[in-house]
C-alpha cells in the first residue's frame, strides 16, 4: 500500500469531513490490497473508514461511492457518509463495519462454516437486482485484447509455454475461443470476491467490502476468485462446502479456466504483482 499522506494531513481531513476540531484517533488498514490509503478513524465512541488517493478515471473513489449508495439497500455494505474531491485528490467517509476477514475466522476453532458462509454470501451477491447498474463489457474486451497481444507475439515466450504447453499460436486462439460460452450467465458480481473481502462477527456474515469491481459480469468470475482465494489462502479443506452452499447445478469450469488463462495472462502484461499459482487447475 503506498504511503500517499502523513498522519497529520490525514488528521486534517478527517477533522474536516467530521466537521470538528477535536482529535481524532487513526489507525492504518494494512489487511488486503487496495489502490487507496485506507485508515481508521475512531472519534466520539464511534468508527469510521477513510479512503484517500489520487485522482484517477478508473477504480475511482467516486465510483466505489456511487457503487455502494446503489447498494446500501441490498447488501451488508459500508454506507457512504462523505465523498470530497479536490483538484487531484478524492477522498471518501463510510461508516466501518465490525468484523474480521474471513481467512483469519477460519484459522480458529470455530471457524469450521467458512465455506457454508461463503457460498451463501456469494449467491446472494449474485441475486441481487442489478437493474440500475449499466452492462459491463471489461472481461470481454480483456479477452480480446488477450488473443490480440497473443497474435502480436507480446507476452513472454515463458508464460506463453506455461499456460498452453507446445500450442501454435492459432492453436491457443481456437482454445481460448472454446472456452468461451455461447452465452453469458449475467450477474451482480462482486469482482474481488476473495477471503479478505467478507467479514465475520459472531459467526455470522457482517459486511462485503471492497466493491470498487461490482459490476454485471458472469457468475463464473466470482466463482474462480473464492476458489483461487481459499487455494491462495491455504483453505481449500472449505472448497467443497463452499460448492454446496452456492448450490448451483452445475460448475462453469470451462468458463472458470477461460477467466483463470486470460486474467493469469492480462494481470502478468501488466506486470501487476501476482502468485506464481494464480492460474489454478480446474476440474
């Protein structure tokens, strides 16, 4: 997570979306990864979250705020108190919601009915009404800007080796255009459905976060992220409740590998830091 701000800028801010000039307590957020500064703020017996970053089109704090008033109604998310932007800064005040991720409840002795909660949790996520969100074409474009770097010889030969063994390249391009469905099963998706994301309190689901990827998307995204998540966190003694308690009739795999190869190769052209295992075996 990048240091953008001191303690006393932030101090300040926080005293002016507060509107007080009382002191106010400040922790960092160091748990999961997040294109924003991410604190704390504990003032008059009450929590909140504080996201600050550079302004930016994409993973805007602004849309994450649009994306949550959208879903105060529907679904345990922060609700949005105060959103400023200033000439390259945005900052936005949500409420903080009690509860710790959900890899850390699963290390404890009663933390036993982390696939259950998380399948549920998910398919509520994918039941949610998504009329007044726009469609979203981003993993098909990312497809075809992967067969189009594929086809201009642009990744590296390693990867290349890896991913599709001793393929021609108009090999690999008819393989990942059979993996592609002839229609998508369109949801709400979270879009970083990983463990880090959903909260526990008393055994109970408490709260979804990092929503700045919700978005109409198929299920299969959400559905490769929690198996890649309980694999990264060493936890896939849950992946089959976690399968249950989604109860869908049958797994997409071939769509859940096609998002597993281009999001492994996207995600290492951009030279985004990855698990060398992010590309998991689907059966």
């Amino acid at each position: 997570m990048k240091k953008l701000y001191q303690p006393f800028e932030i101090r300040k801010i926080a005293q002016q979306l507060l509107n007080t000039n009382k002191n106010i307590e400040i922790e960092e957020n160091y748990i999961g990864r997040s294109d924003a500064s991410v604190y704390i703020l504990i003032f008059e017996k009450r929590k909140y979250v504080l996201k600050a970053q550079q302004v930016k089109e994409q993973k805007s704090l602004h849309k994450l705020k649009n994306i949550l008033l959208k879903l105060q109604t529907k679904l345990p998310v922060n609700k949005v108190i105060k959103y400023v932007q200033t000439q390259n800064q945005e900052f936005l005040l949500t409420d903080y919601i009690e509860g710790e991720p959900i890899f850390l409840y699963g290390e404890k002795k009663d933390g036993k009915n982390v696939g259950i909660i998380l399948g549920k949790t998910l398919k509520m996520i994918h039941n949610t009404d998504f009329s007044d969100f726009e469609v979203n074409n981003e993993f098909e474009n990312r497809i075809a800007k992967v067969k189009k770097l594929i086809l201009e010889n642009e990744f590296r030969p390693a990867i290349i080796k890896e991913t599709f063994g001793d393929k021609s390249t108009l090999e690999i391009i008819d393989y990942i255009n059979s993996l592609i469905p002839q229609k998508w099963d369109l949801v709400l998706t979270h879009g970083d459905f990983c463990l880090p994301n959903i909260l526990i309190k008393n055994n109970k689901l408490s709260g979804i976060i990092d929503l700045i990827d919700c978005r109409i998307c198929d299920r299969a995204y959400d559905i490769y992220y929690a198996l890649w998540s309980l694999n990264y966190n060493k936890m896939n003694r849950f992946k089959e409740d976690f399968l249950v308690s989604y109860s869908i009739d049958k797994i997409p795999s071939k769509t859940i590998k096609l998002i597993g190869i281009i999001d492994w190769l996207w995600y290492d052209y951009q030279k985004d830091l990855i698990s060398e295992d992010f590309l998991m075996e689907c059966k």
